[in-house]
C-alpha cells in the first residue's frame, strides 16, 4: 500500500502534554488550511481586464490597474492581491513610483521583469503628463509650469537642474538638463545654463530644480544662482523669468518671492 502523503499547506505539530491519538502513539495534527482564490475563480464580471473592457479605464481602482500590468499573481496570491499588497507596503501609487527595482522584488511573488514593467508604466504616465498636444505650453504664471515639472521632477532622488526655453510669446520651446548632484552656485557653470538658449535663440528662460527631501523652501545658493544667472541673462538678452524650486507636490517661485530678482545696488554686490 502507498503512504499517505499530506498536501503541503498541512503541517504536523507535536501534541501537548497527554495528548494522543488512538493507536497511533502521542501524535497530533493541526492542519491549517490556507484557502488562496486565482483570478480565474472570480465572476467575469469583477475581473480587471473584463472590468476595463465593459465599464472603461476610469472606472477601475489603483489596484485593478496594477494587476492588469502585473498580469499574474503568484502561489500564494492572485494578482489583485499582490497588487493590493504593493500599495500597501509602499503606502500608495507616489510611494511605488517611487520605489527602486530591487525594493519592488522585495514583494514575495514580484520579479525584477514584473518590476520593470511598473517601472516603464509609471515613465510613460509621467511623460503623458508632460505632453502638450495641440501646441507647446504657454507660461503667464508660475503655476502654468509648475503641474509639468512636478510630474516630471518631483520624484527624483538627486537634484537636477533643469533650463526651460521660450520663445517670445512665452511658449515652451525646449527643455534641457544642465546638470545633476548637489548644487551650488558655485558647481553651475553658468555657460551650461545659456549653450541651448543662445544655440535655439530663446527669448527668455525659466530655471527649476527639485528638492529631493520635498520641501520646496529656496536656500541662500538657490537665491544666489538665480542671481547669477539673471545677471548673465542681462548681458546675453535672454530673460530669466523665474526659477522654481519643485517638491514633493508643490513648489515655490523665486520671482513670487522677490529672490534673486531684485537688482542689487553695489554696495550690496561688493559685501
């Protein structure tokens, strides 16, 4: 006769003081069950992508959308539960945009191709919120700008310093990186700052750089860059029309600040 073999998801303990099990010596069984639903066992009707197909996009929640990019869960969770559980452990979609490819694979049933695929679906979405389609961006404001940047900047982990072309109707040209790490005035080739404006002929420019901590507040070298470079702007004709500072979801404007915008005298420049 062929031994019983107990599923995997039994386990054997052994029995208390006293207790036994007729015949069979001191021996006890406490055999959770762990009872798992694959997506396949669902109604069609609650299922992601027959959500998505019947009700639209809109209509399906955060974890329904990550599932149908996931595709398949693992063997101990369908994938709205490994989805459910992603946004959890990073405490929403902003803290999983964030999270790097290994701290993703951290998530038992989530492998780095799973991870990549998230990663590429959270660029595209901030690369969609960046597009202007029927023409470039027209900035009157700083909060015109500002909802771009924020998508684009707010969730990088090193500061970056970045050049916005306009041209004279205050349109969005171009938009470049001038540099990465820690900044200064000091680190900031100011040159760097006006090589594609003075290359693409802007009219006028806007600097903005990210905090990686979030707090948007400006420091003393951001004042003091926004300075030069509006000084350097006077003498090359390219108007510096504001330098924003980007965090986590707000920003602040130098000019609304009166930072670096108000012309010193010489007494000042020389202390």
């Amino acid at each position: 006769m062929r031994p019983f073999r107990l599923p995997s998801t039994f386990a054997i303990i052994a029995p208390g003081r006293g207790e036994t099990l007729a015949g069979r010596g001191k021996i006890t069984a406490s055999l959770p069950l762990e009872y798992h639903v694959g997506l396949k066992d669902l109604p069609r009707d609650v299922r992601p992508r027959e959500r998505l197909k019947q009700d639209g996009a809109e209509s399906l929640s955060a974890t329904e959308l990550l599932a149908i990019i996931l595709r398949t869960g693992s063997r101990r969770a369908n994938v709205l539960e490994l989805a459910n559980s992603l946004l959890a452990r990073n405490k929403g979609l902003e803290g999983l945009s964030r999270a790097g490819i290994a701290d993703m694979c951290r998530e038992i049933g989530l492998g780095p191709a799973k991870a990549i695929q998230l990663k590429a679906a959270f660029e595209l979405g901030r690369r969609m919120a960046q597009f202007e389609p029927a023409e470039s961006l027209q900035v009157r404001s700083p909060g015109d700008l500002a909802p771009r940047m924020i998508g684009s900047m707010s969730h990088l982990e090193q500061e970056h310093l970045r050049v916005v072309l306009l041209n004279t109707k205050n349109r969005v040209v171009a938009e470049e990186e001038v540099c990465r790490g820690s900044l200064n005035s000091a680190a900031v080739r100011i040159g760097e700052v006006f090589r594609e404006p003075v290359r693409q002929n802007a009219a006028a420019i806007i600097l903005v750089h990210n905090h990686p901590s979030g707090d948007p507040e400006p420091s003393r070298e951001d004042q003091r860059l926004t300075e030069l470079v509006r000084e350097a702007g006077e003498l090359l004709d390219v108007e510096l029309l504001d330098h924003l500072v980007i965090g986590r979801r707000d920003f602040v404007s130098l000019r609304e600040r009166g930072l670096g915008f108000v012309r010193r005298t010489a007494a000042e420049a020389r202390g």
